[in-house]
C-alpha cells in the first residue's frame, strides 16, 4: 500500500485465472487482460476470487497471481484479494502474505465447512480475529451459492464497527439486506454489489458499487450502469441493467467460471481451460452463450474475437 | 367494473380482516379502516390476501368482504380480491364470486399442496384455465413463503402473453426476476413490488407500484417512495425506504398478521384479533413493535391512537 | 365408534378419491376398490388423506366420501379420516362431521400457510385445542413435501402427553425422529411410518405400521414387510422392502396421485382422472410406470387389470 | 497396505485430531486414544474426515497424523484416510501421500465450493478420475450438512462399478437412499452410516457398518447395536439405538466437533482444544453434554474421566 490507498468505491472485475494447455497458470495471459482491463474506468481488480478458481489454486500459485496482479495493474487502482480459508490461522496467514505480494484490501469469506457451528459468534470472532491481524483492511465476501452460510445483516452491522473492516460484497442478491445495513451502519461499512444482475437496485438502497464477474466481459457496460445512477438516469441505467440480465446470469449461476471463461474467449481474451472438477462449455452451450452475448451486445458478431 | 377499469398502477394495501371480540367479522370497523385509507393517494387496496386471513374464512365471509370493501372504497380505485384455491375448478368459481361481488381484478397464488408436481407445465395450464373463465383480468401471486413454491421468470413471461394476465405481484423480494421479466415481457404485464422493504429497488427494475402489508399502516410513506421516485429523487426515496425497512420487516416476515394488527390498533385503526392458529403479539412483542414504529415515524408517541 | 375401537396398528392405505369421466366423486368405483382392500390384512383405511385430493374436494363431497368409505369397510378396520385445515376452528368443524359420518381417527396436519408464525407454541395450541373439542381421537399427520412444515420431535414428544393424541403419521423418512420420539414418548404415541420406501427402518425404531400409498396397489408386500419383521425374518423382509423402493418413490415423489391412479388402472382397480391442477400421466409415464410395477413384481403383466 | 487388505466392514470411529494447549498437533495424546480404542471392537479407524478437522490442518500435518494413527492401530485395523479436496487434482497428490503414509483407504468427500457446477456429470469425473489414479480403494463420503451437496443415489450406483471404489459412508440419514442403492448395487458397494443416530435402520436395509463420531466415545454401545442385529436380537439392538440418538446428536449436529472432544476428555480420553473458528462449549453447554451422557450411561458419573 503506497502512501494513498486507492478509493473503495466503483465497478471491480473478479477476475479468472488464465490456465496454459497443461492446466498450469499462465502469466502472460493474465498481463494481457489486465492490460485490456485496464482501458476501462474499473476502479480496480479482485484476485483470487470465486471466479479466480482461488479454491483449486496452491498457495505459491495464489501469491505469484497477487503479484502480477499487482505489477499489471495501475497504481491508482485497488488490487483485492481473496484470502479466505476454513481455519483462522491460516487465513491470517494468507492474508499477511497477500499484503506482502502488493494486496490492497482482503475479501474474506466464512468458514463454511462446519456449517452448523457457524453461528454469529463464532463467526464474528473469526472475523475479528483476522481484521485484528491484518496489515490491509478486511472486505467481507458473502457469498451463500458457494459456501451455504448467509452472512446476517446482524452481524455485518456489527462487525462494521471494527475499524480494519470496511467493505461488503454481498453476492445473495438481498436488497433488503443491504438496505438495513445501509440504515442501521450508514457509511461504516461499504456495500458492494456482488453480481451485476442486482446492481441498479443496490446502488438505490446504498451500495457504492460492485464486484461483478460479468464486468471481465463487459466492462464499459458495468461501469455505465453506475454512472448514469450516479448522474442521476435512472432509465438510462435501467435499459443497460435489463440487457445484462441474461449475460450475467449465463456466466454467473448458470455456467459458472466455465461459461465466463468460454466468453472471454470468444471477446479476444484468454481465459484457458478450467481446473477439475469444473468441466468446460459443451458445443452446445459455447453456442447459446454466444447469442447471449449477441443479444446484450457484449459480443459484436462482426469483430468477434478481436478486442484486443 | 364501470365503463372505465380504475389503473393498475400505484400502492395497494393489502388489508386486514377486522374481527370482533367473538372473533366475526367486524363489517363497521372495516368501513372505518377503510374510510381512513381514502385520504390517501393509494391506488385502490386488496381483499382477501395473506394479510387478510383469507385462508382462515369461508366462503360466505368471503363474498361479504368484497361486498363492503368494494362499497367502502372510492369507485376510482381498485379492489383487488385473492381468490386462488387449491383446485383449478374452485378458484373459477369464487374468482367469478368475486367479480359479481364487485372484485375488478383477480389476485391468484399458484396451488401449492402437491409441491413436487406442480411443474411449471402443470401451474401454467391452472392459470390459463382460470384466466380464460375468468369475467375479470388476473394478477398473479408469487409468495413463496406462504406456498413454498416460486414461479419462475420463464413461466411469468409466458403467462404475460395471455390478454387476462395483466399483472403479478411479487413477494419473494427477487429483484433480479423482476429485471428478467420486464426485460422479456416488457410492459405486457405490470409488476408490483409484494412487500415494501424492497419497494424502491423494485421500482428500478421495471416495477409500476407495490401491493404493501406496511402500506396499511403507512400508506403517506409508501406512496412517497414512488412518487420521489418518479420524480427523479432518488436520495429522497432512499431515506424514506431505508427507514422503513425495521418497520416493514416487523409487520411481515417476524410478526405478521399478529403483529401488522397491533400495529393498526396502535394507530387507531381498527384490527382486533387474528384466528387461531394465529397467535397475537405478547406484550413484550407489543412494546418492541411500538418501539420501532416510533423509530419509523410511522406512530407518533404524542398522538397514539388517534389517527382517525 | 361401536363399543370397542378398531385397533391402531399395521398397514393403511391412504385411499385415492375415484372420479368419473366428468370429474365428480365416482362411489360406486370406490365400493369396488373397498371390496378388493378387504381381501387383504390390512389394519384400516385412510380416507381425504393426500392420495385421496382432498384439498381439491368440498366439504360435501368429503362427508360422502367417509360415509361410503365408512359403510364400504370392515367394521373392526379403522377408517382414519383426514380433517387438518387452515384454521383451527374449520378443522374443529370438519372433524366432529367426519366422527358423525363414521370416522374412528382424526388425521390433522399442521396449518402451513402462515408458515413463518407457525412456531411450536402455535402448533401445541392449535393441535390441543382440537383434540379437546374432538370426540374421537387424533393422529398427528407431517408430511414437509405438502406443507412446508416439519413437526418438530420435541412438539411431537409433548402432544404425545394429550390423552386424545394418539398417533403420528410421519412422511418424512427422518428415522432418526421417529427413534427419538420413541425413546422420549414411549408407547404414549403411536408412530407410522407414512411412505412405504422407509417402512422397515421404521419399524426397527419402533413404528407399529405404516399409512402406506404403496399399499393401495401393493397391499400384500407391505403387509408381509410388516409380518415378517415381526416374526424376526429382518432379512425376509429386507428383500421385499428393497424391491418396494422404486415403485414407491413412482406413486409418490416422482409422480405422485397421477401416478398412482394410474398404477390403479393398471391393476383394474378404479382411481380415474386426477383433478386439476393436477395432469394425468402422459403415454411416456404410463410405460416408465408399467416396467416398473412389472419389475417390482406388483403387475403381473400375464394379468393385467384382471385383479379383480 | 499389506498382503491382506483389512475388512472394510464394522464399527469406524473418525477420530478427533488432539490438540496441545498452543493448538498444535498432540501424537502422545493420539497414541493414548489410540490404545483405548484397540480394546474395543471396532473394525478400524478414520483419520482425518469431520471430527478430525481436517479442514482446519496443513499438509505436513495431516501426513503426520496419518503415520502416527497406523503406527497406533492394530495390524489388522484399516485406517481410513479423508483425502477430499476442491480440485482433482489436489485430491490425488493427498491420497497418494495419504497412501505412502499407511492409508488402506481413502475417504473422498465431492468438491463443493462450485456447487452450481457440480452436476453428476461433474462429480462422476472427479471420482472416477480420483479412482484411476490413487493406489488404494475409494470410500465415498456423503456429508450434505458439511458440503451443501448430496451424492445422488443415481451417482453412487454408477461410480458402484468402478473397481477401484468400494463403498460409501452415507452421513445424511436417508435410508431410502441406502436401501435404493442396496437394490441397485447389491454388493458392489460397503455402505455405511455416516451417523450413529441411525444405525440400526441403516442396517436393516443393507449397510455393513457404521463411521461413527459417537464411537469415539461410546464403542462398545456402537459395536454392540451391530452385533445384535447381526445375531436377530433387533429388540435388543433398538433398546440401545434408542438410547443413545441423545448422546449422538450432542456431539454431532448440536455441538459438533467442541462437543465431541468435550465428551472425550470427560471420560478421559485426550480432545484438547479445537482449533478457530470452532469455539469451545461453555460452562453450561458442558454441563447439559455431562448429563447427557451421565443419562445414556456413557459416562458413569462414580468413575467420570478415568476410563483410561
């Protein structure tokens, strides 16, 4: 962290890891995104992530991503990683390490394993415990589609007290919920949106933003949504919001890090296989989703493949 | 229905059944409660909803409160009557009860005992079929927390296409198929927020209004968000649906039926008690409640009781 | 009641309602259908459970049906007749008109539609206080898959206290429940298991029969399951329980009442349509559902619709 | 592995990994519950699943852990190892080291981080990938309450006729599902209650045993629920089954892992502390769990903590 810490606020891409032909991680690759990325008004990136495959990753892979993340991004740009793991130590552990490799902020999600132990207080010492050791500032990732633990709107509001915890990227797509955290911790803590199918409507009730697998693909539409809010168009935000709900959901909760991997190859990105035990796009489906793409205008049919 | 249909279109108590001490139907304090609700900019209320105990009356009490509802309401507005039953042969017949009654639209949730056959197959045809023999247009009911089933965005856009499907009311408080529908039904059907906690975010996905239990004991705040709304002022609209998030939740989800008629006999309005199995509030509950409806504004501590 | 009540213990089929080609109750089909049940050792029928549609029945037709029920079954077999309703007082209705017209056991599910107020002390008072104000006794009757509702063991453990509880029909396959209930409520409560696919493991924790949709098409298995592990042939009665499952899991979770009339047909008994919104099986189902019944050794196809 | 492969049938307790007060790793204390076991009947150990929080380990850690438990258990033991992880490919280095380091078999719970992804289709090629790849047989290990997924009996019959997978612990009490797959598979597969709480009607439908936190605890009640089922004494095995579901929920789904290891030290076997973010039980919670366990006479409050 330099002597200004880049600002927590705007539209954040997940973003994947690329794989080579021999499912290992490929660098090269990920600066060439990075640097497409980087032509869009982001706010910054998030590494290692749900979409970064960060669970099927070791942990030398995980710090080597931090830091070419980092060294491929611009400095005025904040660079969040995920470090969450199932036991506190440990992910006190990455998260220092994280901090050492260039992170500017951790994205931490609940140890979900013992699912039925997890209640606010176990859970809220686990965060405490990680924000008290940190040496970067905590966002927490809620994010009950991978982990079956629903972060209550309780316990945020409380944990937003902690001074090294400062953010929220609430994926559950409960607008309600962030509404109360908004009314009952204003500004303490900021609201992210956490997939773009729901962005214009956490931006009404308070959110500040958004990390969103589909802005990997669709930067200048993600971006646009927030701004024309922020300008005060609603219409206008709404007519891109309700194109980019089929896109996202196609490269979100119905194909997942494959689906979001398969269109960005399509749009000249290189997004590379996937690890097991995800499976890649069928025939089929890389068709579907292309129309998709069509259909929202993330893809121009005419200059497929070529945005780079 | 007059020569002129009143519009789809605005905020909808959905109002309770006012019993008295023997636990009937109280026919005078409805036509109170119902005189209070006409000073205000509401676009008309609905019988025999969730909040009106509608399950727990037969269906002589049924067409009675359609009855007084419909004459105790300004002819410019509408009275929106529930009539889903389990069978599709039982929903055409009170739907068309209903509309002799005096009901000028039909709201109507999916049958729900035999959960795991009702296949979107299954729960389009009953709609078909009691929108064809229906003499008056349908709304659709999607509450999941009281049936268990939710209707998908595929089925809805579908039924959007039938000419007496003209509106659907959804509980479940997923702004993402809202978004959905409006993106592929357009303005083929109008689409009203189920609950007021997430009013505001409806209304930027596409939402034309809400059907609100806390529009019952607040109708000058629900009303407020849409119109700042349609105003272009979104901070105002905020600050109003921020703060009635703890009021709505305690009238819905927790308390329900007990509590939004305690809240209704806080303000003067006339509730009286729920049916069994249908417990009322504790005392303890009732001073919670009072606490928050303060904390609302919703009831002013100087005037309680006193709205009428 | 006559003098000495039918024993309540063994195998019930929970009868399917026969409707005629215009949908209306078919009695003399049920007679025939009676009369085939009697040939078998079986403890009793239930009637207007789930299998028998009757959310989709009117109260007249419902009398009718435990009249003939009644008068259609051996005077020392238990007629069950299910009476749950939305509202306590409707259920205290139906269920002192079911013991009029011939009932000797009240099945009561819980109300399910206000789900989310549906606490144990909810419960507790409405299933007391309809077991105060029935002459005849009731059995308890969960089934989720319906009402979204899970009687909860402790609730179930303190209404096996009331003297006019008697029974608990449990649908869902939770043995370890059912252990649990026998080891805190003893023989105060006497437990079914309520789906033939779990009736042998229930057994083993103390269940004393089962209210059985399988044994209205496969009387003769489900009773030899039951005699055989009471004579100690656990191995005996683990063959037929595994050949069972398939064609259990076929007129019940995946097909349901459709399912199951038509397994009916296919044995020459009479079930006829289903009500909507219910759909009959389609030609593909039929097919699926004869290999099935073939292969479970319950249709002979040298005999088809001859067993009568 | 030796000449013989020891018997994958029987008792298994999954053994809680103890830990010294600095929280790391105590192998006298292992070595001390390692030689109270043996007295028992039980038919091997499992290292590393649930209770051994393996979750919660490192590598280095978990190979030790492997070593010392085959070092401490009888020749003629199996040691079980859970060598689970999200990736495939992480999952085969660990049962190839779990292997090396004395594992007769491996227990391999479904990556479940991309739940949305993980079809059959998916889960099919993890497992059979696995299977291929690792020098010793695969047990499956079915546990929803941890991993949000549930092995469907569809999967595990066709992965049944994988030689190099022998057999499941099924941890979600459903024995329908037992007794399909017992239909379906016959004896290609070993199935094993993943819980004691249903031991006996697991049995009953064609399980060979049981992996059983409360072994831990309370062998001899274990072992002696399978022996007299073995032998036709199910009356005798019932009144035991019934007797311990108490015991067996406290120190699974109701206090987990701290409960178990609380149960432990109370008879004097070695738990030590659990690691964060597991909370340790509290006064109270400690003494509900002593009177449970006084009460299913696990612990015989004369001798309290001197088993050894």
């Amino acid at each position: 962290m330099g002597a200004e810490m880049p600002r927590l606020e705007g539209i954040f891409p997940p973003i994947p890891t690329p794989f080579d032909a021999d499912g290992e991680i490929d660098l090269p690759a990920l600066a060439g995104n990075l640097g497409w990325w980087s032509r869009f008004d982001l706010a910054g990136i998030v590494v290692l992530g749900s979409n970064g495959e960060a669970v099927l990753l070791d942990e030398a892979e995980k710090l080597g991503l931090v830091e070419a993340a980092r060294a491929g991004t611009p400095e005025d740009r904040a660079v969040i990683v995920g470090t969450g793991l199932q036991s506190t130590r440990a992910t006190i552990a990455l998260t220092r390490a994280a901090a050492d490799a260039g992170a500017d902020f951790a994205l931490v999600l609940p140890p979900s394993y013992y699912e039925g132990q997890m209640t606010d207080v176990a859970l809220g010492r686990h965060f405490r415990t990680v924000a008290d050791a940190s040496p970067i500032p905590l966002v927490l990732y809620n994010v009950p589609a991978c982990t079956g633990i629903d972060l209550s709107a309780e316990l945020i509001v409380d944990l937003a007290g902690h001074g090294n915890i400062v953010g929220l990227k609430e994926s559950s797509g409960d607008v309600v919920k962030l509404g109360r955290i908004r009314g009952e911790a204003g500004e303490r803590i900021r609201l992210f949106a956490g997939s773009a199918d729901f962005l214009l409507p956490a931006l009404t009730v308070g959110a500040v933003g958004g990390v969103l697998a589909l802005a990997n693909v669709a930067p200048e539409a993600c971006v646009e949504i927030h701004r024309r809010f922020a300008e005060g168009d609603v219409d206008g935000a709404r007519e891109i919001q309700v194109r980019m709900i089929p896109a996202n959901i196609a490269v979100t909760r119905r194909w997942g890090v494959p689906g979001l991997k398969a269109a960005m190859e399509m749009l000249g990105l290189r997004g590379g296989p996937v690890r097991p035990p995800l499976l890649p796009l069928g025939e089929e489906q890389r068709r579907a989703l292309r129309s998709i793409l069509i259909e929202a205008r993330i893809l121009d049919p005419e200059k497929e493949a070529t945005v780079r």
